[in-house]
C-alpha cells in the first residue's frame, strides 16, 4: 500500500486492500463470519470520514471520527485473528497490519486537536 498524506485516499485503499483480503479468507465457518466482520468495520471508516468531513459543527465531526476509529480498533482485532489463525497466505498481511495502526493513530491525533480546537 502506498504511503499517502491524503488521508481520503489512504482509507479508500485501505477499504480495497481488506475486500481483497475479505474475498481470498476460506470459505469455512469462521472464514466467512470473520469475512464478513472484517469487511463491515474496515470498509466503514471510509464512509464516516466522508460523513466527517461534511460534518454540522465541532462536535458532530468529533463524534463521527470517534466512530470511525472504533471501527479501526475492530478492525485491527479481527486482522489479528486472521494473522494468528493463518487464515490467509496474503503476504500483504503484515502491510495491511501497519497501515491500520498509523490509521488509528492518525484519527486519535485528529479527535485531539479536533477537541483543543473546540476548547479554544
């Protein structure tokens, strides 16, 4: 995945690497819950940056980037479950890994400075 400071971009490449990574998980049970699952909490915070970014005040853009980062947090622990179940030979896996976490901390430094901002 290339590195990119557009973060629109980053999280749309971000929702196309975790479908690819959706549709070659195994069709057993637990590949298709956690197909499923992965795919509702990493394609959302695509969606709701894009609500964010079209947010009524201070407030709501806070609360809608808050969402987006539980969803994330999700994220994360489902492709943590993947990675340790060897549910996939995706070997983006681990890139796929490190692009969520600067995604989480990119959106906790957000609602930061979204929350000074509203302070001040």
């Amino acid at each position: 995945m290339e590195k990119t400071y557009n973060l629109s971009k980053r999280l749309i490449e971000f929702s196309v690497a975790i479908i690819t990574l959706a549709e070659n998980l195994p069709a057993s049970l637990s590949g298709k819950y956690i197909a499923g699952q992965i795919i509702r909490s990493g394609i959302a915070p695509s969606l709701i940056y894009g609500e964010a970014m079209a947010a009524e005040s201070r407030s709501d853009f806070i609360h809608k980037m808050k969402i987006a980062l539980k969803e994330l947090r999700e994220t994360y622990h489902s492709l943590q479950i993947v990675l340790i179940k060897k549910m996939s030979k995706d070997l983006n896996l681990e890139k796929l890994l490190d692009e969520n976490n600067q995604l989480i901390s990119i959106f906790v430094k957000s609602i930061q400075t979204a929350r000074i901002n509203q302070k001040a």
